[in-house]
C-alpha cells in the first residue's frame, strides 16, 4: 500500500502494561498521543504514517509531471488541484507522526537519505496524458481501498488524517476514470493510450497492496494493534473485484490472460504480479527511483534560503515588538 | 542554520454560529505565515469561516495520567443531570 512492508517493531514493556494496553485497543478504544504506548506500537507507526506521508509527497511528481501538458485549461486546473490535495495529505498525515515524537524535519531527512520508504507505485514513469487517467483510478482506488478501513484504525491523530483524505480521495479516482473513459471512447489512437496505461500500470497497482499473506511475517502484531486493519491479500481481492467491472464498462483489457470470475469464491481468480520486480524496486532499482529521490532533494536542497530567511525574518519581528513595548 | 519552523494548532469555525474546532497542525515561521498555510491545508473545499491558529508551545494540556484526580470527582455527582430527578407526568412539560 502506501506503507509497504512495515515491520512491526518489537516491544519490551511491562505484560501487565501490555494487557491493558491491548484490552483498551480490544474495545476500540483510541490511543491519544500523550497516553502510554507500547514503544514498539509508536516506532511502527513513525514508520507507517512516515512512509504513507513521504508517498503522498512523492506522489505528487509524476502527476506533476502532466501539469504543464494537460490537454485543456479545465483538465489542468483539476490535476493541479489533485496534485495540490495530495501535498495537503503528506501534511496531514507528517503531523499525526509528529505527535509521535519524531519532527518534520527528521521524517523529511530520512526520506532524503533512504531510511525510510515511499511506495513503489511512484518509481514508474507517467509517459502519456493516458497515465494521468490511469493514476488517479488505479493508483488512487488502490489507495481508497486501504484507506477506508484505516479510518477506524487505533491511534486517534493517524485515523484524523485517513478520515480527512478519504473524503477528498473520491475526486481524484473519478477525474482519473473521467479521462479514462474520454480516451476510451476518442479515436483509436486515444483508445490505444488508455489501454497501454492500464496495461502498464495493472501490476504495478497490485503490488500497492504488498507482498503476498503467506510471504508477509510482519502482520499479524499491526493487525492486533489495528494499526493494520486488513491483510494485504484480502485488500487486493477486493480491488481486482471492484476495478475490473469497471475496465470492462471502459471496453478495455486487464493485461491477465488467467483472469476469470470464480464463482465459488465470489471473486475474481487472477494473476500475481512479478514479485522479485517488487523487491527490486523496493531495493531502489525501479525505473524512477533515482529521478524521484533526486527531485526530492533538490527541492529541500533549494527551498533551505527561503526556510531560514522567513525564519529570521520572523524572529527580527519579534525582537522588535519585544523593543517597541 | 538548523532552525526548524515552530508547529501551529489550527482551529476553525466550520460555519457561522459554530465553536472554532481543532482540525490539525502545521509548520510555519510566524503566525501571519501559518494563518496562509491553515488556508491552504484546511480550507479547500470551504471548510471554514474563520481560522484561529496558536503555538502549539503556548497550549496547556492536562496530563493523561492525571485523568482519575481530574474527572473522578464529577463522576459521583449525579444530581448534575436533570435525569436524576423523578417529576410525575401530571406536572406537566418540565
Ligand atoms: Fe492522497
Ligand atoms: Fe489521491
């Protein structure tokens, strides 16, 4: 998902402290930042709401990346209000993991130094106009799916910020599937466009979700803190259910010849992507790794005069109210 | 210069006749800066009528662990709730 293979860190507190803890967790109670934590449920999420907060960040440049080429002023206006939402989410969400102990500033360095992760969603390329429609009803409802169930997870600030980006996550997969289904019904070159973004971004979505239940040891403690609300297998089922449908409705092809409705399951049978591309890309190796840390950096890099000039700036106003008084 | 911008709390009213609410945090240098940035962070889809923001250092919060000595006492007064009172029906609308 967003937090792709977040391990869970291990705890050493007090059993008794623990079972309280638990029992509180159990009755749906929700943890509030000043109250006691197991230390192992704070350090996983400093690294699950860091990572989720770093790929919205990320996320933002290869959408950013079609701002300047959208096909119309309207078309431009949206993406930019898309992209600019997704910069509020990365806010959001770096403030519920600052009252976790950690500040911005920390979180922002150890995404620039590779300490912490993004998703690997956003180390493949957007080449044509047809991957802003891709994006936004692939990536996007890849990210709804996993969202929505954490609205209810346990550490009151995180679930805050799911409730507040859940009720604008709906602009952006509908604006995606808009352009899909405008290029879906244009011309065959337009149509051709739409079906190479969804045949490129298909696996790539599916690997939002992370590695398979079986191959995935660090579950069941975030699930226990419901920290995790759902397992990764259980969510991908539900995304290839939901998004098929709708690749139909657009008369375009999921790029799975093994894929057939299975009616025993109540779900569709469908093939897993390529996971050693996963991890390759995890380990820093997909196409765009590199281009996206490099943004990142120069960024900060660049923006450092203009944080400390405001910075002294507001200071030599405050000294000089302190005199006038 | 390492000097990290201090963190606001944002607080704002959803609509006229309502109390300002907390609605989350923020970095800036000077409150002028943060009130821009609440706007932008908090209010794009007209989410508010007025916007307070305070330094989050300036904020005195009650203790968690103190929660016991602090709301216990109310806990025992009962008679603070209008249902503690049995009045008859034939006293009319009360
Ligand atoms: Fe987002
Ligand atoms: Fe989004």
């Amino acid at each position: 998902m967003y937090a792709q293979m977040v391990t869970s860190e291990a705890t050493q507190d007090d059993p008794e402290k623990l079972a309280v803890f638990q029992a509180r967790i159990d009755a749906g109670e929700k943890v509030e930042p000043k109250e006691w934590m197991p230390e192992g449920y704070r350090k996983t999420l400093i690294r699950q709401i860091g990572q989720h907060a770093h790929s919205e960040i990320v996320g933002q440049l290869p959408e950013g990346n079609w701002i300047t080429r959208a096909p119309t002023l309207e078309r431009k206006t949206i993406l930019l209000a898309k992209v600019q939402d997704e910069a509020g989410h990365g806010l959001y969400l770096y403030c519920a993991a600052e009252t976790l102990g950690v500040s911005r500033d920390e979180l922002t360095e150890m995404l620039l130094d590779g300490r912490m992760k993004y998703s690997s969603i956003f180390n493949y390329p957007t080449l044509t106009w047809a991957d802003m429609g891709a994006v936004g009803w692939l990536v996007d409802g890849a990210a709804i799916m996993n969202q929505v169930p954490l609205q209810r997870t346990s550490y009151g600030p995180y679930s805050r910020a799911m409730i507040r980006i859940c009720k604008e996550e709906s602009f952006h997969q509908r604006q995606g599937y808009h352009i899909m289904m405008k290029m879906a019904q244009g011309t065959p070159a337009q149509k051709k466009m739409a079906q190479d973004a969804l045949n490129r971004f298909w696996y790539p979505s599916l690997m939002m979700f992370g590695p398979s239940d079986k191959d995935s040891v660090h579950s069941a403690q975030s699930m226990k803190w419901k920290i995790k609300m759902n397992t990764n297998d259980e969510l991908r089922q539900k995304f290839v259910d939901q998004t098929v449908p709708q690749a139909e409705f657009l008369g375009l092809t999921v790029p799975d010849e093994t894929l057939h409705w299975n009616d025993e399951k109540g779900g569709y049978d469908f093939a897993e992507p390529d996971w050693s591309e996963f991890f390759d890309v995890i380990k820093g190796n997909g196409p765009c790794n590199t281009e996206r840390l490099a943004a990142r950096n120069k960024a900060w890099d660049d923006g450092a005069w203009v944080r400390e000039g405001l910075m002294a700036h507001a200071e030599k106003k405050r000294t000089a109210k302190l005199a006038a008084e | 210069m390492k000097h990290e911008w201090p963190l606001w709390e944002v607080f704002i009213r959803g609509q006229h006749g309502l109390n300002h609410r907390h609605v989350g945090s923020l970095h800036a240098p000077d409150a002028e800066m943060a009130l821009k940035i609440a706007r932008d962070v908090y209010t794009r889809r007209n989410e508010g009528v007025s916007i307070w923001v305070v330094e989050a250092a300036h904020i005195t919060a009650s203790s968690p662990s103190g929660k016991g000595p602090l709301y216990e006492p109310s806990e025992s007064k009962v008679y603070r709730h209008p249902t503690f009172f049995d009045i008859p029906d034939e006293a009319g609308h009360m």
